[in-house]
C-alpha cells in the first residue's frame, strides 16, 4: 500500500520521541531527586519538543503522574459503562433471539400440523386406491368369465356391439 512508508517513518518519529521524553525524565530525576515534579516545561526545555507534542496519548503517560490517574479513572468508569451498553445489548440480543425462537417453534408446530394432515390424506388416497384396485379386478375377473362363457357358447365377441357400453 502507498502509505507504508508514512506509517513507518510516524512510528519511527514516535519512538524517538518516547526515547527522548525517557531520557529527559531520568536526567531530571538524577538532577532533582528520585521525587521530582515533572513538568510540561521542564521537558520542553530538555528535549525541544513542543508542549502540543509532550500532550500527546504516547507521551503523556509518561511524565504526568495526575494523568494517568485520572485516565485509569476515566477509563474504568468507561469500562462501567460500556460494560452496562454491552449488557443491555446482548439482553436486547437474547429477547429477539428468544421471539425469533418462538416464531420457528410455532411454525414447527403449524408444518408439523400439516404433515399429519397430509399423512391423513395419503391414508385415506391408499385406501381409496386399494378399494378401487379390488373392484375393478372383481370387474375385471368377472368380464373374464362372461367372455369365457360366452366362448363356450360360441358367441365372438367381435359381433357384439360393445362401444354402446363404454
């Protein structure tokens, strides 16, 4: 991608910076004592850095103790909120999970309705089916012997008209 190369040369910029701040803070610490107050000044005076830059979130945890404390403060007030957020969305999450699973179950219950009537109606066809298969073969096997009878009569059956029946 073109901005490598920018990416690269900010984080190389960033930790110069950080090294600079670093060593400006144990010089001072040497100088005053390990309880020193560390200020935005002092810094801007050691490093030449511009206070714009010292302010900035990868510095700033570095020298100003007040900072930090207050932002671990903020943070987990942060940390509180977004927790409660996060905890009333996944409630709103489970609720339209827990309708979403009530609508599959009624539409189970209305397919599986319907299933049995289907199943009814197949019963029903089946037997209809084997009703109608047992009349036509009682049909057919008496057809049979009327045609058997009337061979041994002698009557063919080519003579009689037999279109008037169908």
């Amino acid at each position: 991608m073109g901005n490598d190369g920018l990416r690269e040369l900010q984080q190389k910029k960033r930790e110069e910076s950080i090294e600079l701040v670093e060593w400006a803070i144990e010089h001072l610490r040497d100088l005053e004592g390990e309880h020193c107050r560390i200020t935005a000044i002092k810094l801007v005076g050691l490093t030449g850095l511009s206070r714009a830059t010292l302010y900035k979130t990868h510095l700033r945890p570095l020298w100003d103790l007040n900072w930090i404390k207050r932002d671990i403060k903020k943070g987990f007030n942060s940390e509180i909120n977004r927790y409660h957020q996060d905890n009333q969305k996944l409630q709103l999450d489970v609720s339209l999970l827990k309708s979403k699973l009530e609508k599959s179950y009624n539409e189970i219950s209305r397919l599986k309705k319907g299933w049995d009537n289907e199943k009814m109606r197949a019963s029903v066809y089946r037997q209809d089916y084997e009703e109608l298969k047992e009349r036509y073969q009682q049909l057919l096997h008496h057809n049979l012997r009327v045609l058997r009878k009337l061979h041994l009569h002698g009557i063919d059956v080519k003579d009689l008209d037999l279109e008037e029946f169908d």
